[in-house]
C-alpha cells in the first residue's frame, strides 16, 4: 500500500468515528433537553357510564297502569277508531270468517286460543284462561310478550288510553263480556287526633223578651 493510499484510509476511518461521535453527542444532548415521555397506554380521560338497570321480561305488570279506570272512561267510538289499525286481519261480525287473525266477537271473557274454525300456535294455547280484561292490556301492548311465538305480528298499542279504548269496543261486540271489575274507592281523609280540643259550640240565641 502506498503513502497516499495509507493516508486516504485513515481519513476515511477518521472520518466514520467523527460521525458516529457526532451522532452519538446529538443524542445525547437531546435527551438531556427533552426527556422521553412515559408511554401512554390510553388516550383521553376515562368516563365512567352509569350501568342500565333493564326491567326483568316478568315486571311489565309492575309498571303498567291499572287498566280498569281507563276502560270505564273510554268510548266505543275511539275504540271503534283505534281498533282500525286491526281490522285488517281481525273481523268482528258475528259469524264472519275469519282472515289472517281470528274473528273477535265475543273475545271479551272467551277462554284464550278456543275459537272453532281457526288454528291458533301453540304459543297462544300456553296461555290458557279466559280473555280477562288484565289479560287484554297485556296482550294489546304486546303480543309477544304474552306469546313470544305466537303468528300476531302486531307490535302492539304502547298508549294506554288507546288499549283501554280498543278493549271498550271489544266490550261492544263481546255480548258475554263481565262486567268491569270495581275500581277501588279512595282512600278515607284522616280523622282529627284523638287529643284534639273540640270546637268551641255556638252561644245559644237569647230568647226574645216577652
């Protein structure tokens, strides 16, 4: 190897340390300036959510109104009006066929899944008992909760004065229907405590003088 090959080696070498070198102390000082963060594992701040209480599938009764006062108070008319939504596939003429849902005359009181000439699931039959005016509500909001796989696909009436107008006019055609069980009185007002003072009685009139 000649000198000025020898010579053009060793710079090179030298030249490579002082990059690595210079690297090195660029990093070193960087580190020094800006520290390195911790890693962050999530990003934004947490929320806590409120967990959803869901009504258990057997306390739709729990939340549902008494049915009964609403019924007294409702017309066959809007019934007649709200039970258009049903007519489609439900008769009430007595004697006429029924179409893709069973004729309802008379269904007030008749005992559930019974009608001759129509054939009911299985679903319906497990109900058993009569057509009770609780049972009606029930199965007016929602058929499928009283007959998950019944063939009603209906999704229900969700106001109650409608349901207690649709079950006022299934009372009209329904000439066997009960009668509309008594709605409890209300309550008594509070007597007067025991201890009281009574009222101060009235002084009586003076008698006119003779």
């Amino acid at each position: 190897m000649s000198f000025l090959d020898n010579r053009t080696f060793q710079a090179v070498v030298s030249a490579f340390w002082l990059a690595f070198l210079a690297v090195l102390g660029v990093n070193i000082i960087g580190g020094l300036i800006m520290p390195e963060h911790e890693t962050v594992e999530k990003f934004g701040y947490p929320v806590e959510v409120p967990e959803v209480q869901t009504a258990a599938a057997g306390s739709v009764d729990a939340v549902r109104p008494n049915i009964i006062p609403l019924i007294a108070v409702a017309t066959v008319d809007n019934g007649e009006a709200v039970f258009r939504k049903c007519q489609s596939c439900h008769s009430v003429e007595e004697g006429a066929k029924p179409k893709t849902g069973p004729n309802l005359h008379g269904v007030v009181g008749r005992p559930v899944a019974t009608l001759a000439g129509f054939n009911f699931t299985e679903s319906l039959k497990a109900v058993g008992g009569d057509w009770s005016y609780q049972k009606l509500d029930d199965y007016l909001e929602n058929p499928k909760h009283l007959a998950p796989k019944g063939s009603m696909s209906f999704a229900g009436l969700k106001k109650h004065d409608e349901r207690a107008a649709a079950i006022k006019f299934l009372m009209s055609v329904s000439p066997s229907a009960p009668p509309l069980p008594e709605v409890p009185a209300e309550a008594p007002a509070e007597a007067a405590p025991a201890d009281a003072a009574p009222a101060e009685a009235a002084p009586a009139e003076a008698a006119p003088a003779k």
